[in-house]
C-alpha cells in the first residue's frame, strides 16, 4: 500500500514538473528562495532517498524561477 502511495505522489509530481519546465516563470524573489533552500538544506540534510529527492525538487524549481 505504502509503495502504490509513493508511487502514484510521484507520477503526480512528474506531471506538474514536466508541465512546468516547459514554462519558463523566470521570479527573481521565487529564485533566491530556492537557491537559499538548496545551500541550507544540502547543509542540514539526512542521508536517505527522501532528503535526496527533496533535494532535486528545489535544485528542479530553482532551475525553473531561475532561468529567463
């Protein structure tokens, strides 16, 4: 149940990133928000797949509000 769960939070998540990439929200404030999460939660951050994944979601949104 838990693996059907993860699954189907993903396949959501890859639906709305992959409509959001080809959209460029070039957000200078949205930008820096999410440059500041990367520094401070590479520093913080366990060590597991969910902090990794984490990780990439901010490193994919910054690249996003970051890029005219």
């Amino acid at each position: 149940m838990k693996q059907l769960f993860v699954v189907v939070v993903l396949a959501i998540v890859s639906i709305n990133v992959t409509a959001s990439e080809s959209h460029s929200k070039y957000d200078p404030a949205l930008c820096k928000v999410f440059q500041n999460k990367i520094k401070t939660y590479e520093k913080k951050m366990r060590d597991d797949s969910y902090a990794r994944t984490t990780l990439e979601s901010y490193k994919k949104r910054a690249k996003i509000y970051c890029t005219k």
